[in-house]
C-alpha cells in the first residue's frame, strides 16, 4: 500500500510540474508581448472537413485554419502535427525555410492541447494524406493543464461525465454521439413542420406540476410568495393551445422529476410532445413509427439499428399487442376472465409480485399494471405498442371503446424499455374532474405521484376541446438506441451528478 501511495505522490507531482511548466511558458509569452489571452477573434476561411472535401479545388491554395493542437511531431527543422477542429483532423507540416528559426523555436514551444491559427499552402503528403503546409501561425489560447494521455487517461465515467470538455477533445466517439443527437432532434422537427404542426414553448416554472405522475422537484419563488415546481411534462399546456385553436402543437424541451439515477434516468431529460386535434391514438401509433423510422433513415441511412449486440428495426408497421394480452402471452393469466379486485389480489400473492400500494388498496388494474411490469415489459425487444391500460393509472385518458374498464392508451417499448406515451385524449371536462378527484384519494393512500388538481386545465375543457390524439417520447433513450450508448448519461451532455467531494 506504501508502495502505491508513493507512485501515486510521483504522479502527482509529475503532474504539477507539467502545469508548472506551462504556466512558465505563458508568462514567458506575456514578458515577449504575446499573451494568448489577449486575441480576440481568429479570422478563418475553412475548416478541416471543407479542405478535404475540396481538395481537389483548394490544392495549392492559401487557407487559414483554427483547432487544437493534439500532436506534434516536430524535430530538427521540420516535421508535422495534427490540429483538430469541430470537424475533425488535419495535418500541418512546418518547415525552417518557410517560418523562420524563430518561429519555428516557437512552434516547437507550443504544448499538446495549445489552439492555434495556422495559415498556409494546402497539399497532399506522399502518403496521399490533406495536409497545410504552414507559412504562419498564432497561438490563441494556452492550455495551462495537460490532457489526459489518451489511451490511459479519461477512462473513468465518473471523471468523464463531470469533465465533459475533456471527454470530448479525447473521445471521438463521444463527439459523434452528441452530433448524431443533434441530427435526430433536428430530423424530429423536419418531420413535424412537414406535417403542419406548430412548435411551442410553455412554462417550466408552475404552480402546479401536471401532466405526469412524478415526483416534481419543489422551488419558492420570493417576489410572489409561492412554492413552485420544475415541470414533469408539457401535456396540460399544450392540450390548453388544442383549446385555443392551435390544433397541432409540439415541444421539444426539458422535464424535472424528483426521482433516481440509473442507467435509464436523470433528473433532468427531454422530451419531445405534440398534440393533434381530430385525432385519435391510432393515429399516434401511425405517426410514431413513421416518424423515428424517418429518423432512423435520416441518421444512419438504414432502420435498422444494432444496441449491446441486438439488431433492433424501427421499420413501420410495429408490433401490437393489448396490456391483457401480453400478460396472458407471458404468465398464463387471463384478466379478461378476473372478475373483481379481490380474484385479482389473489393472483398478486400467488405471483409475489411487487407494488406501488398496499395490496389492500389495488384494484384488478393496478394488479394488472404490476404483472406487465414485473413479467412482460423486458420481453419487448422489437419496437411494439403495448396499448389499452387500466383506467386506474391513465387519468387524462378517453375510455376504451366498447371496454370502459380500460382506456386508448398506448407505450412504445424497444429492448425492453419504455420509449413513449400516448393517448386518445379525455376531453371531457365532467369526467376528468372525477378522475382528478380519484388522483387526491391516491395522494392520500401515500403516492406522491398521484396528479394534482388543476382548476384552471378543467376550465379549458369547459370551453371545450376536440377529440385529440398525444404523444410522449423520451428523446434521450431514443438516442441511445440510435448511438449503442449503454447508459443515458452517455447521450446527456451535463448529466446530474453528486458534488465532487474534491
């Protein structure tokens, strides 16, 4: 243990006397009139990415380029480098005829991570490589800490999810990941705007939190005097804009839930919803697969996508299946044939499965919802609708047609995972009060994410909304699938985390 406490004080001390090192260059370069810190703008005319698609045109051309400095290979009077920029990498070639024994003593200075400006000839080097051949630089920034090595440095998920600026100069992988999610929210909204619909923006900030059963994250504003909450999702405002006339509406933005960690949930994601007038929930299932598909295609070119080894293909025409019927498929148990809560309770015990209320307390939905939890949900590895919940737990929900027990609700479940929510929407003003009644007496059993009341969204429904179809997607877990990214906190840039304790 000695021995280890002493090559770790090596390595620290290694590492401060690299900083050291740095810190001395940069004030050398204040005393010389030089300081980094004093350019303000970089006038560039290309970027890595446009020289190579336009070799051909740009051959023997001035540029000027501007990135980071991620190797260097320079020796005697001349040699290479690699600058990276948002694109990518580029080679420079530096040579003692062309800058100076001056200027190249300077280059040479310049450490690993440093950004530069570099101008000069392009060309292509005998191995057939892009390549600027440099007749002047500058340094816009110094890097005053080193980079982790690379193959044994930013390996620590811990370390990389709290340095994401360093995650991302080292792991190329990791740029491309938070590209391609760039790429699939844009071809969300490609796909939305061809289809008519409005894009909106609503509060975060709210005197109630709807629209979701979750546990809100609770604030105080000072100037009215009032407790308020981070939003749990977008429903409840945007079905007021359905009220208003805006009969297609969207929003792509952050939600809050007060909830845990893992590797499906942060505290903090984003959602994309939309509402449709004159529409039902088969409508959103037509909309759904048809949209990812579209972004599938749009991404990567192809619906079919691999995670953790699995093929999974987001093609249209999705599976289907009923929530009674998926358990009947995985546990033998018929609920068509359950006849009241107390069999239902029964058949809870017999399956030892676990719930979200005292067993005293659950209705034959409930027990329903907890079988399809516990013996089903997993099962789902190819995109399917999971439809037709219990009344129970889809208060916003219109009634099933011919079925009044359950209501036109759906999930969209891939490898397992709960990917979206959408209903054929309750509109009936008299109704969805009853129901947010019944979410008060849940509160009061103990679950603190049952619905609160909201006065003034029963009120938009007295003016009257029409019949309406929504939907709800996760869009981080939808970019995990589309990047083979394990954990979400691999496609959240600035995932939540405990404070450092350093």
């Amino acid at each position: 243990m000695a021995k280890e406490e002493k090559n770790l004080h090596v390595l620290e001390e290694n590492f401060n006397q690299l900083i050291r090192e740095r810190i001395q260059k940069f004030k050398n370069l204040q005393e010389q009139n030089k300081d980094p810190f004093e350019v303000y703008k970089v006038e560039r005319t290309h970027t890595s990415k446009e020289i190579k698609d336009n070799y051909e045109t740009l051959d023997g051309t001035d540029v000027t380029v501007a990135g980071r400095l991620m190797s260097k290979r320079v020796h005697g009077k001349a040699g290479f480098s690699d600058l990276y920029d948002r694109y990518g990498k580029i080679q420079l070639y530096i040579k003692i005829n062309d800058v100076g024994e001056e200027k190249l003593k300077e280059y040479k200075s310049y450490d690993i991570g440093d950004i530069l400006s570099v101008s000069g000839k392009v060309f292509k080097t005998k191995t057939g490589e892009v390549s600027i051949h440099i007749t002047d630089f500058q340094l816009a920034a110094k890097s005053l800490k080193p980079l982790p090595e690379k193959w044994h440095g930013l390996k620590d998920p811990d370390l990389r999810y709290r340095q994401r600026y360093v995650d991302l100069i080292i792991n190329q992988d990791v740029r491309d990941t938070f590209l391609k999610r760039t790429a699939v929210i844009r071809a969300i909204r490609e796909f939305l705007d061809s289809r008519d619909y409005i894009e909106v923006e609503t509060p975060i900030l709210s005197s109630i939190a709807g629209g979701a059963a979750a546990k809100p994250f609770i604030t105080h504003h000072n100037a009215l005097d009032i407790d308020m909450y981070l939003r749990i999702a977008t429903e409840l405002y945007l079905k007021r804009l359905i009220v208003g006339g805006f009969e297609k509406v969207y929003e792509i933005g952050k939600n809050f839930r007060n909830e845990g960690i893992d590797v499906r949930h942060n505290p903090e994601f984003t959602a994309m919803e939309l509402y449709e007038a004159f529409s039902d929930y088969n409508d959103m299932m037509e909309l759904t697969e048809n949209m990812l598909a579209y972004v599938c295609e749009k991404v990567l070119g192809t619906t079919k996508v691999t995670y953790q080894d699995t093929e999974i293909d987001f093609k249209p025409p999705w599976n289907r299946i009923t929530m009674v019927d998926a358990v009947k498929q995985f546990t033998k148990v018929d609920f068509s044939e359950v006849e009241s809560d107390d069999e239902a309770r029964k058949i809870a015990v017999e399956k030892n499965i676990e719930l979200k209320k005292e067993l005293k307390d659950c209705t034959k939905g409930d027990i329903l919802v907890g079988m399809f939890e516990e013996f089903c949900e997993h099962k789902f590895i190819q995109p399917t609708f999971v439809m037709d919940y219990p009344v129970e737990i889809s208060p916003l929900t219109k009634k099933k047609r011919g079925n009044d027990k359950y209501t036109e609700r759906f999930e969209g479940f891939i490898f397992g995972r709960e990917v979206c929510n959408a209903y054929s929407e309750l509109n009936d003003p008299i109704v969805q009060r009853e129901r947010f009644m019944q979410q008060i007496r849940e509160r009061e059993l103990g679950d603190d994410e049952a619905y609160m009341m909201d006065e003034d969204f029963i009120n938009a429904l007295e003016i009257g909304m029409p019949p309406t179809g929504g939907l709800g997607i996760g869009l981080d877990r939808i970019i995990m699938f589309l990047t083979n990214s394990y954990s979400i906190r691999d496609v959240i840039l600035f995932p939540t985390m405990k404070p450092s304790q350093q």
